[in-house]
C-alpha cells in the first residue's frame, strides 16, 4: 500500500501528477509487448523471451508519444532525490 501512494507523496502537480498516477502507460505498454509477441508459439528458453520482450519494448517506445507534463520532470527528479534521502537516512537509523 506504501507504494500506491508514492506519487501523491512527492508533491507532483499537475498534467505529470494525472499522468503518472493513471495505469495506462503500463496497460499501453503490455499491450504493445503482448500485440509484438503474439505469434511466437513455442518459447525455448528465457534469453529467447527477453530477446523478444526487449524487441516489443524498442518498436512501442517509437510510438510513444510524449508524457503531458514532461516540463516538471526536473521537479520529478528532485522529489525522487529528496525522498530516496529520507529513505536512506530512515534505514541508516533503523541499523544504528
């Protein structure tokens, strides 16, 4: 439940908060793998299955429009920053 909450955390606005607390990038991005790889009927071993995972993710990253919001990106990246401090410290205390 800690996770789900994640983005809210971070004090995101805006079209980034609606586009990243929205599952349809994933359910985009799982349907593009699953459409690439539809008619492989026989799976021979796991390098053949990330092979053709990986391929799935190159062709659907080219169709990737993108992300409303990217502006705040920058604002993104200093509230990972920030939070994966509090996170560290938190578990430095834990040890000590």
């Amino acid at each position: 439940m800690e996770e789900t909450l994640t983005v809210l955390r971070l004090g995101i606005e805006g079209a980034l908060l609606r586009t990243l607390r929205s599952t349809n990038p994933i359910e985009n991005l799982n349907g593009a793998v699953a459409h690439y790889c539809r008619n492989v009927r026989r799976w021979r071993d796991g390098q053949m299955l990330l092979r053709w995972v990986g391929s799935a993710l190159i062709e659907a990253g080219r169709g990737f429009r993108r992300i409303r919001g990217y502006r705040d990106s920058t604002k993104l990246c200093v509230a990972l920053e920030r939070q994966g401090s509090a996170h560290i410290i938190a578990s430095e205390r834990k040890v000590a």
